[in-house]
C-alpha cells in the first residue's frame, strides 16, 4: 500500500495534472498496481493501466477526509484555529499516527498538516468524528459526497484507509477526486507542499 498523499495532487506548469494510484488488489493473483493520467486542461487521459480495476485506496483515503474539512471549513462550520477533541476510539488507531491522549486536543489546521504529512490515523478519526459524530457515519457521508463526484466505484468504510475489504476504489475514481479538490479547494492546496510536521517534541517529514 501507499501512506502518502500529496502524490495523488501533482501540477505542472501547462496545467496538466497527473494521479497514480498504488494498491493491493484483493485477489492475490492479480497485478497490484494500476495508474491513470490526466492532462486537466485538455480533458484527456495520458495514461491508463488497470485505471477501473478495484484496489485498496489506502491513506488516499485521507484525500476525501481533506476534501470534507475542506468543504466544512468553507461553509463556516469549521474553523482554522478550532480545538478538535480526541476520544479514546480515536487515541487507540495504530500508527502512523501522532500518539495524541483521549481528552487532548489539536488544532484543525494542525490536523490538516498531520494527515498532508504524517498520514496519522488517530487525527483522521478525530477529524471523522468532528464532522460525522462517529467514523462510521462520517463513512457514510464520505461515501455519499463520492457518490455526487461521480466516483462510482468508492465504498468508504473508515477516515483514514486502514485496511477493509470493503473499502475499495480505482485509479480513475481517486483521478475524479484529485480533480474535484483542486477545483473546489484551490485556498487549501498548498496545504499539500508542506515537507515536514512538528508536533510537540517530534518532527516528522513528509512521506513524499
């Protein structure tokens, strides 16, 4: 599988924009990887392997957590500076994770650089339950919200990408979602450039 992010979001300078999804098909004699790219400002695929095949989506789950705090904060229902509490569900996730306590808190746009960086699976569920109440329904509302993109072929079962063998998506559907938050979340994209995290006494680089 894959922890990074910011390698699904990658623009040159002619406005082309090219995505590649790496995963693990769930059949075990099956090719692993599958590709698409796509050149934005000509509408046209470049380049297609296995683009409508299912895999596992990974931590581009994260992608579409981003892209509902995105959505959320642009409507004004979250804040930039807002303190985000951890519960105990969230505080148990196993790494790559940040560590935080049950009762602790962090910021949103710190929750923002933990998963652009850090891929932390503990901040994706305190960012889940924020926004959904619990992971489950915030699993849901991603699932919806990928339904009206367009992503026909994405189920999500939980924030942060660990493994569900339910939890399946194609190259092609994380290609619509990597277009959509560019589009709609231009203010937030540089979000994606940061090298490096720190975090308490911890710094940690980016994946990429």
């Amino acid at each position: 599988m894959i922890s990074n992010i910011s390698a699904l979001l990658t623009k040159s300078a002619f406005a082309a924009t090219a995505i590649m999804v790496l995963g693990i098909m769930p059949t075990a004699t099956a090719e692993k990887y599958a590709s698409i790219v796509v050149d934005l400002e000509r509408d046209e695929v470049l380049h297609a392997r296995h683009a409508d095949e299912p895999r596992y989506p990974a931590s581009l789950t994260k992608v579409m957590t981003l892209y509902m705090l995105f959505d959320a904060m642009k409507a004004g229902e979250v804040r930039l500076h807002e303190q985000l509490p951890e519960s105990r569900t969230a505080a148990s996730q196993p790494p790559s994770s940040l560590r935080l306590r049950a009762g602790s808190t962090i910021t949103t746009k710190q929750a923002i650089n933990a998963l652009v960086t850090n891929s932390a699976n503990d901040v994706a569920v305190v960012v889940a339950e924020r926004l959904g109440g619990s992971e489950a329904r915030f699993a849901t509302l991603m699932t919806a919200k990928a339904q009206a993109m367009g992503m026909e072929s994405t189920p999500f079962k939980n924030a942060s990408g660990l493994p569900d063998s339910q939890q399946l998506s194609t190259a092609r559907d994380m290609a619509v979602l990597a277009e959509r938050l560019l589009e709609d979340h231009a203010d937030y994209y540089g979000f994606f450039s940061n090298k490096k995290f720190s975090w308490g006494r911890a710094t940690y680089k980016n994946h990429n």
